[in-house]
C-alpha cells in the first residue's frame, strides 16, 4: 500500500453522501431476493455487475430500482445498514449521515416504521460497537409529487431524533429545485436541516435555486456550480459545502475520467468540499477508494486530502461540541504526520 493510500485510511473522515440502498452488495441481494422470494432480472452475480455499466443516471436507477425490491422486513434494512456502517469503520469513518428513499418503499407497501426500525437498530449497533455516530437523511424523490413529501415528513415526526434531515435526489433534468420549495419550507418550519442534490445533471441554476429557494444547509454534488464564477464565489462565501462523489461522477459520464473531474478546482476556489461515495456499490468505490481515486488523478496534496477530511464533520449535521471534538482528531492525525503544505507522497 502507498504513503498517500496509508494516510487516507488511517485519516478519521466523516461521510454525508450515501444512499443506504446504493451499499446493496451483489451478493446480499441475492441472499435477500431468495428469502423474500424476489424474482431478480439478473441470472447470477456477474450478469448483475455487467449492468453496473452505466450510460447515465436513468441507466443506474433502472437498476437501483430493481435492487431495492429485496428489502421487504425490517430485518433486511438493518442487514443492509450494518454492512455498510461496518465497511465504514474499518475505512476510518466515525460520523455518517446517510440518505433514505421512504417513496421507493412505501410505494412498494413498505411501512415506514419497517425500514427506520431496522435502520436505526444498526445505528445503535454501531455507536456501541465502534462509537461511530450518524443519523438519516429522508430523501425525496424529485419526480413524484410534492404531496407525497408533506405526507412523508408528516410520517417522520414520531422518528424526529433519528432524522437529521430532508434531501431532494433523482433526476434533476425536468425536476428544478423550485418544484419542492413549500414543503422544504415546511421541513426548515419543524426544525429539520435541508439539503438536495443539484448541479450534477442539472445545470449551476439548479444549485442556485437550491441555495435560494429551498435555502438548503448543503448541496448534494453540484460540481457544475463552476459554469457560473458568481455562483462559486457565493457559495464559498456563505460557507455553503458541497458533499462531492467522485466516483460516482465519473460512473455516470457526468466527467468522462477522473483526471477531468474538477474537485481540486472547487477546492482551490475556497469551497467547502467534502468527498463521499453515493452508492458504494453500484458504482465500485467506498469512500477511501474516492479519496484515493482523486488524489491520484488529479494530484491532491495530503493537505488536501487532511482540509477535505475536515470540512466532512464542518459540514456535518453534528452539534458544534461534537463537532470540535472530531475536527481536533482531524487536526492532531495531519498534526502527528509531519508533512509540509506542499507534500504529495
């Protein structure tokens, strides 16, 4: 293993751009599909990993949809959650808040209480397993109705200390930010912390509204902030942080290769940028392999690598205490290294 690819795992990091059912393995989705009796469109694992080969986010989301059909009992959302909260820890993640799509499973005639029992039963697990700490964002899917969101924050209310917040996700092309902005409204009204997906297909107008219409606490990927220099100045004002998934941008040809991705652009124009996985498992790439993938595309620094680990518990959903107490982990890991500004081995 190489210095950088040491530091990268040995660095604490927080994660705040995951989709739970995104961190399905192949094989747990066989295994759940044959106990709940889930015909799968897929004959074996490696015909299921061949249609990992995406042409865009409406290609993946085909399958993302598919796979989801596995999870029926609350015992398969809590399987699913502490694999991944497990891999989480094992890659030096100690703070985690990860996205839940409630449409896509009460449409299926999933109750919400199934899938947020078996949630956080794993999240319990964890902070006493490994002391990791994280909560759930409830995720709308932005093609449906604004409707079905007020129902869903009606139905999150009794769950409200395990929520951290509200999200927008799906496909943002025919699906502006403007389409949720009373029901984010109402989110912010109950106290709730708001982000939403924008700029990753949508254009930088997409991130704008995000920021002034729904008035959003982060911006999920908006990496195309940079067509409009007004926009990123604003943004790196405001302090506003972007949760960027690199792998998953170069997955779904939103940068046809990770040496043309513009992280370290973004990260050189002041913003606060953090790096996130997506859908670990649809698209190859837990958080360390994201880090390590840009680092070696577009040589970031260990500074780099250090101010980005930082900024994922700034960015955080975590009250200020917590969050000092991380960020001096953090700042005595880079502290106990010894690397200059200027280090890239």
């Amino acid at each position: 293993m190489s210095p950088v690819s040491e530091f990268i795992r040995g660095m604490p990091k927080a994660e705040l751009h995951m989709h739970i059912e995104g961190a399905i393995e192949p094989e747990l989705m066989f295994a759940l599909a044959k106990r709940n009796g889930v015909d799968l469109p897929w004959s074996d694992i490696g015909e299921l990993r061949a249609a990992y080969d995406f042409t865009g986010l409406q290609s993946f989301l085909g399958v993302f949809y598919q796979g989801l059909r596995v999870l029926v009992k609350g015992e398969d959302f809590y399987e699913l959650t502490s694999h991944y909260l497990r891999r989480a820890h094992d890659e030096k993640v100690l703070h985690c808040e990860i996205y839940v799509s409630p449409q896509a499973h009460l449409r299926r005639g999933i109750a919400f209480d199934t899938f947020m029992r078996g949630i956080t039963r794993a999240f319990a697990e964890a902070g006493e397993r490994f002391g990791m700490t994280g909560g759930i964002i409830l995720g709308f899917q932005r093609h449906l109705p604004e409707e079905d969101a007020f129902a869903v924050v009606g139905m999150a209310e009794p769950w409200r200390s395990h929520v951290l917040g509200f999200g927008l996700g799906g496909a943002e092309v025919g699906n502006p930010p403007a389409k949720y902005e009373r029901v984010f409204a109402e989110c912010r009204a109950r106290g709730y912390r708001v982000v939403a997906h924008a700029g990753e297909e949508g254009p930088a107008s997409y991130v704008s509204d995000a920021v002034d219409l729904l008035k959003v606490d982060r911006i999920d990927h908006g990496v195309r902030c940079l067509e409009d220099p007004a926009l990123v100045r604003r943004l790196a004002h405001l302090g506003i942080p972007l949760t960027v998934c690199p792998c998953s941008n170069v997955k779904l040809g939103v940068f046809t290769r990770m040496a043309e991705h513009n992280l370290k652009k973004l990260l050189d124009a002041g913003l606060k940028v953090t790096v996130n996985s997506d859908d670990p498992s649809y698209f190859g790439a837990y958080v360390n392999a994201n880090y390590a993938d840009a680092q070696d595309a577009l040589g970031l620094t260990k500074r780099d690598l250090y101010r980005m680990a930082r900024n994922s518990f700034e960015a955080s959903f975590l009250p200020e205490a917590r969050k000092r107490f991380y960020c001096e982990q953090v700042d005595g890991y880079w502290a106990g290294t010894g690397e200059s500004d200027t280090a890239r081995e």
